[in-house]
C-alpha cells in the first residue's frame, strides 16, 4: 500500500531509517523480549470539535502501521478531546514506550511535564518551536525552514529587492524575523514591509520590488493578490514568495495571479501516493497533517523492528529519516529539519523547480 520511499538514493518499501552514528545507553526495554508488544501512544482529539482531525490523522497512522509495523507493534490511540495530560498518563501507565502527539501547542504545554518526568520522549505533532527541548521533539512543519529555503532560492536567481505584507499575527512576526535574516543572510535588502491593510503604501515602491513575500492564505492570501493586481503591480516583473500556506491543491486554479509564485515545502509525489491510498482505504481526502502521522507511526514502527528504542540517540539519528514529506531529522534540542523543495504555482497546479535534497550530507546547521 505504501509507496516507496528514497533513503540515499536507493527505493525502499517503508520508513528508511539511516544508521545511527552514535552509540546510546541501552533503552531500559531494549532486552527485555517477556514486555512482548511494543506499545507506541498517538495522543489526538477523537471527540469535540477537533474529532474529524484526529480521526483522518488515526487513519493516517494506521496505514502506516500497515505499511511498516512488524507483528509485534502496537499502536494505542488515546483522545485527547478532554485532557490531554490524563491522556498521556494513561498510555504511559499502559506501557508506551513513545508518545505520537498532541497536534495542539497548549495540549503540548499540558504533556511536557509528564514527559519531563518519566523516560518516555514525546513526538509531538505541533509547529510551535518554542516547546521543543530534548525528549520534546517537534515534527510540525516550521515556517522558518520554508522561509529560508525560498529567500535562498529567490537570491540564488539573482533577485535582490525584496518586500513583505505580513500579518500582525504570531505566526507574521516569527516569519518576518526569518525573512528579514534570510535577505540579509543572501546579500538582499528589504524596499518595503507593511500589514495586508497597507497594500497601498507598499505599491508606491512596486517599481523597486523584485520579490514580494506573502505570507497569508485562504481567503486574506486572495485579496490580498487581487488588490495588488489591481493597483498596478507587474508579476512579470515582481515574482510572489510565499510558505507553506500555499502548498494547497488547486491554489493557481482558484487564485490564478498566483501562477508563477515560488515557495517551499516537501516534493509532492510521494504525498500524491499517500493521498491516493487514504482517499482508496478511507474515502475521503486527507488533511495536509495526516502525513505528519503517517511519517512519525512508520517512524516509530521502523525502530521498533530494531527493537523498541525510543531513546533520544535513537530518534535524534544525524542521518536522518526518508518519510512522506521527505527528509527529516530530529535535533537533540527537540526540532525537525527538512529537506524541502521549491515549488512554482500554476494554474494546473504546483511543480517543483529545485528539488529537495535526498541527503543531510553537507547541512551542517541541525544544532543552530
């Protein structure tokens, strides 16, 4: 069912995990064959508002555990719709040797101490970096990586006047940080930032601009471009950045100014697969954070093929991991970093024009 997946060039039919470097304190259940099942925890809202979430990113898991699990592997599912502390406990007090979740930043917040105080780490399925340290691992997808990699690229096609319309929101201000360290950083310099409202005060220097980032979607990404494109701005000669709030199937159908617009996130080939799987298994299409799932159970079900250690030399494998999105590794401090690609918006839809790296070899940067 599952597709195969790329580990340094070679197909393989699951998660490929790359060897460990370094060696690691025995696990305290790495000998102990009597515990039989190896019990993994996913920690997801299954009642309440969020329950559909959870419920597609359960599915999402249990193809992986399908697809990659050995015999022996067990997944415990448990809600966290009323308290994911509790939650927590219960799977620890169960036997989980690992935690898979939860998707919430509070619901983290709530499940730290927990983790803090036993020797069972915690994959969480969050994209706030704040709560990551070690044996808190934060696998969300950080907007600072895609940020990068785009103004990166942008720079390395000779672009070097850039602006910004970014939100006054949380989630604005830490990826205006990166982009502004990100221009710097590639030798570029900012003509104009302003808030969506504002898009008036930045068309009076549209004629200085090579590369406007756009760090907005749904419908604020859509008026936003079209009350650019009506006060005169030329996207042929000012190329749209954005993140991965646009890695939306059908985005330049539906916002057809977009096309030409670059920004980064995982190939989506491998992604196409998963989709097409779940949408056969399930019937339905899944939420963009289902792969996160997929990729953190068949992590889990691939080391427990090595015997259940879930310790942090385990998990924080400098080689890294080849998963749905792509490339990843975990640092000791407690975050993901990913390969991604550039992709081009059209109006048929997205095409990657710089691939993402199928090796950690050379990114010498995962304890910055």
């Amino acid at each position: 069912m599952g597709r195969p997946l790329r580990e340094g060039g070679e197909k393989q039919t699951a998660l490929a995990v790359r060897p460990a470097q370094s060696s690691a304190t025995p696990h305290p259940f790495a000998d102990s064959p009597a515990n039989g099942k190896i019990k993994v925890a996913l920690l997801l809202p299954l009642s309440g508002k969020n329950a559909p979430l959870g419920q597609a990113m359960l599915n999402a898991a249990q193809l992986a555990v399908f697809d990659a699990a050995p015999q022996n592997f067990e997944l415990m599912p448990r809600d966290t719709g009323n308290n994911a502390e509790s939650a927590a406990r219960d799977a620890i007090a169960s036997g989980a040797r690992l935690l898979i979740g939860p998707v919430f930043a509070a619901e983290v917040a709530a499940v730290k101490p927990v983790v803090q105080s036993s020797n069972v780490n915690m994959l969480a399925l969050s994209t706030d970096t704040s709560l990551a340290e070690p044996g808190v691992y934060v696998l969300g997808f950080s907007p600072t990586a895609q940020v990068e990699r785009v103004v990166t690229y942008a720079a390395s096609q000779g672009i070097r006047r850039f602006a910004a319309l970014v939100p006054g929101t949380s989630y604005g201000k830490l990826v205006l940080n990166t982009f502004k360290d990100a221009v710097q950083k590639n030798g570029g310099f900012i003509i104009s930032v302003e808030k969506p409202a504002n898009v008036s005060a930045l068309l009076a220097k549209r004629d200085q601009i090579e590369a406007l980032f756009l760090p907005l979607g749904g419908e604020e990404l859509q008026q936003t471009v079209s009350a650019l494109v009506s006060g005169g701005l030329d996207l042929k000669k000012t190329r749209l950045l954005g993140t991965g709030l646009w890695d939306e199937a059908g985005i330049g159908s539906c916002i057809e100014a977009l096309a030409g617009g670059w920004y980064a996130a995982s190939e989506p080939d491998a992604r196409r697969y998963f989709i097409n799987n779940y949408k056969n298994t399930y019937g339905g299409e899944p939420p963009r954070l289902a792969t996160l799932t997929y990729d953190a159970t068949a992590l889990a079900s691939v080391l427990a093929k090595r015997g259940g250690v879930y310790d942090r030399a385990a998990l924080t494998n400098p080689g890294g991991f080849a998963g749905i999105d792509g490339i990843f590794r975990i640092t000791w401090g407690g975050l993901a970093e990913r390969g991604l690609a550039v992709n081009e918006i059209t109006t048929e839809g997205s095409k990657v024009i710089d691939p993402a790296p199928s090796t950690f070899a050379g990114i010498d940067n995962r304890f910055n």
